[in-house]
C-alpha cells in the first residue's frame, strides 16, 4: 500500500511587536502630569470655597487662611435661616422655575428653527445665524434701561414670569446657533422617508429629529440653563421680594461690615448643587452633543 505524504502546515508566523520607545512613554507622561496639574488648578477654587464654607467667620478671615481651623456648620445654619434669617427656599424655587420653563420655552423655539435652517435650509442661512449670533453682542446693560420701562409700564415689575420670557429671549440665539449643528448631522433619507409615510411636520420633528438629535438637545438645554441660573444682573433690577431669585439671595449676604466670607461660601455652595447635578446627570449627552455638533 502506497503511503501519500504531505506537508504539514507549521504555525503562522507573526510579526515581531515593535518595541515601545521611551521617549513615547515619557511624552505621554508628561502630558498625564501636565492634565492632572490643570484640572487641579480648576478644581482648587471649589475645594478651598468647600473648605471655607465650614470655617466660623473669624477663622475664615484669617490672612494667610487658617487650613486647619475647626470646622462649624454655622454657615449653612446662617443661610438658610436656622438662626433667625430668612428662608432661602422661595428664591431657589424662583430660581428653578425660571430657569426650568425658559429652558423648555427655548427648545420649543429653537428646534423648528434649527430645523428651518439646516434640514430645509433658507436662502442665506449663514446671514440669518449671523444675525442671532450678533443679538449676543450687545452689552447687557445697554438694554437694562428700555427693558426696567417696559417691565415698569406693563406691570411685570418683581414678576418671575418677566424672567422667563426675558430668559427665553436671551438664550434663543445661541439655542439656535447650537441646534443647527446637531440638526445639520441628521439624515435627511430618515426624514424623507417619514414624510413619504405621511408624516407632517410636527411628527417628524417629534418622533423622528428629536430622538435622533436627543444629545444635542440635552446639552443645548443644559448650556441654557446654566446660564439662566446663573443671571444676575437684570434679576438684580427687575426683582424685589416675590420674585427674589437665587443668586440675588447670595448677595444679601454681602454687607460693608462685618463677616460674611463663610456664609457667602455656604450660599455659593448650595446654590451651585442644582447646576452641579444637572451638569452631572446629562454629563453623557453633554460630551455626545457636543461631539455631534463639532465632528463633521
């Protein structure tokens, strides 16, 4: 019986791994060190406002800072007023719901015009997004006078929902200006496709742009919010008592005698939490919207 042999298949050969270069490692660490340093740089106002909200006034103004001075909760008692001062609770719910309805306001203004301008493009588009960005280059206090007599004459004076609507139309240009880079990566194939199934504008824009261009729209509402949150100036002078919002509850705690550097701490600190939760919670669809808008 004749034997066949044959060649037996040896292993694969692999390519030899190349060798790591010091110089790549040490690059690298170097940038490691160099981000660590600046996010320190960032983080270490936060963590000494922390630190000193938890100081009694006198160690708090203490020149050099006393690092290791016992800590106290008379700050946050202060501030919300457990020893004799008023509640802080109605200016954050001010805070809070003109910040909340203008955020909502704003995306239901800015995603059919983000869509007008993107999806179904206008003539001269560029000019109309010119034109809303340009609204955000006038000085806020060139338009505090005509606005403080507006308010005055239609008796929107110390009114939260003057906030709202003054909110809302401070934050639409730059909501626009954002949406139209999410909504331009959206495929415009979905969208006809929709619309030959019957769909009219309305379901489009719920049921078939929203989902897609939801990070977009996550992080558009949370810029939106932060900066009503954080508005001052024009609550500072339409406001008195009712419509008292958060951050002008912070400067009460600001007088020209005595201490106050812990209290205004404490207040800077619990007034910070909702923007600080926000900012964590949509964390995701703030990188993935931003990512959205910026990658082409």
């Amino acid at each position: 019986m004749a034997t066949v042999t044959g060649t037996t298949a040896g292993p694969t050969p692999t390519a030899p791994a190349r060798p790591s270069r010091p110089g790549g490692r040490l690059r690298a660490s170097a940038l490691g060190i160099v981000a660590w340093l600046a996010g320190l740089v960032f983080v270490a106002p936060l963590l000494w406002m922390v630190l000193t909200s938890f100081h009694s006034e006198a160690d708090a103004a203490t020149n050099p800072p006393s690092v290791t001075a016992p800590l106290t909760l008379d700050g946050y008692r202060e501030f919300f007023g457990l020893t004799g001062g008023a509640s802080p609770w109605p200016a954050m719910i001010n805070s809070m719901t003109a910040s909340v309805v203008s955020t909502l306001l704003t995306l239901l203004l800015a995603v059919p015009s983000a869509y007008a301008l993107s999806i179904r493009p206008v003539k001269k588009w560029t000019d109309v997004l010119f034109f809303f960005l340009s609204t955000k280059m006038l000085p806020l206090v060139a338009g505090l006078l005509p606005i403080y007599l507006f308010a005055k004459n239609t008796g929107l004076l110390d009114n939260i929902w003057a906030l709202v609507i003054l909110y809302t139309a401070m934050n639409l240009p730059i909501a626009v200006w954002m949406m139209q880079s999410f909504l331009a990566e959206v495929p415009v194939a979905i969208i006809e496709a929709a619309q030959i199934d019957g769909a009219k504008l309305p379901t489009v824009l719920g049921r078939v742009v929203a989902p897609i261009a939801l990070p977009g729209i996550a992080a558009t509402a949370l810029i939106c919010f932060i900066f009503s949150w954080n508005e001052l100036l024009f609550a500072r002078v339409l406001t008195g008592v009712v419509a008292e919002t958060a951050p002008v509850f912070l400067t009460g705690f600001i007088t020209s005698q005595g201490l106050f550097l812990a209290k205004v701490c404490a207040a800077s600190l619990v007034i910070s939490l909702p923007v600080l939760a926000a900012g964590f919670a949509a964390q995701d669809k703030l990188v993935q919207g931003l990512s959205l808008g910026a990658v082409k």
